[in-house]
C-alpha cells in the first residue's frame, strides 16, 4: 500500500492524500509538480527514476488505511 507521504521533498509544500498535484517515484518519493517538472525535470533525484502522477486514496478508505505524517525533506538533492 501506498504511503502517501504528506509533502514534497524538495519545497516541502503539503500534498494531502486529494492532492492532484503530487508525483512519486517507484519507491515513493514525493514531489510537487512544480519541483518535478521545473527542478526535476520529471525524474527522482534519489533514484534517477521518472516520476508519475500518485494515485489519490479515495476518502471513505483514509479512516482505515491512512495516509502517512512523516515529512521528507531533502533539498540538498533538488
């Protein structure tokens, strides 16, 4: 199951689980778009991976099965 980390690695902007704006990686990094496509380039930093768009969970199923509040940072890598 998805984590769905609630922020981007880079700018730390919130990405709620709704969030249309949120991109990974195959291991779940999470980016803005804006930081993936302007910074990024629409690949991971820490994996050299593309990332695409995260699934959003849908709300009725978040009770159960929650989204995660660890926050990564990691601007030295944008």
């Amino acid at each position: 199951m998805l984590e769905l980390r609630p922020n981007c690695e880079c700018c730390d902007t919130d990405l709620p689980p709704s969030a249309e704006n949120a991109l990974i990686c195959s291991f779940e990094c999470t980016f803005c778009a804006t930081c993936a496509e302007q910074k990024l380039l629409g690949f991971c930093p820490n994996c050299g991976g593309e990332l695409l768009r995260r699934p959003r969970r849908p709300a009725n199923k978040l009770q159960n099965a929650p989204a995660s509040t660890r926050r990564v940072v990691a601007a030295q890598t944008c």
